[in-house]
C-alpha cells in the first residue's frame, strides 16, 4: 500500500501550506494513525513520501523535542525525504 500518495491524495497534504488548518490535519493523522507505535518502516517511507518539505518539517516538530534548532530539523527533513526519494 501506498500510504503516503494516499495521505496526499485522500487529504491533499501537498496543497496545505501557512494555513491555520496544517497543524490540525497534521496532529489530526499523528492521533489517527498512532506515529509513535506505528513500527513499519516501509509505511513511515511511504508516509514521508507524499509530503512536501514544509509538512515534513512540521511533523518533525511534533516527533522531535523542542530544544532541537530548525534548521536542524529542516535539514534533517531535506534529507531523510532526498534519500527516499534517491533510492
């Protein structure tokens, strides 16, 4: 399955950009589909996948502490997101 095209297609993900509804779309999906136990690595990819790099980034915000620097975690998101879509 293709999570993440679906995630883009079914709740266009990839059109959501400085609207007020990003955060709650996104904590929205971390609520529905459980992130943290989510355990598959081949459905995180795919997840991943269907974002463009602002959505990414703000996902990483909800994963990551709040003592990370931005640009750390901007640069984290460009990667993770190059490599999988490199590979």
């Amino acid at each position: 399955m293709d999570l993440g095209r679906t995630f883009g297609k079914n709740l266009k993900l990839n059109q959501l950009v400085t609207n007020d509804h990003d955060n709650d779309q996104i904590i929205w999906l971390y609520n529905k589909y459980n992130f943290k136990k989510l355990c598959s690595k081949v459905m995180l990819i795919e997840f991943l996948r269907g974002l463009n790099e602002f959505l990414m980034l703000k996902i990483f915000w909800l994963w990551f502490p709040p003592f990370f620097e931005q640009k750390l975690a901007l640069a984290t998101a460009f990667l993770i997101k190059n490599y999988i879509l490199n590979k």
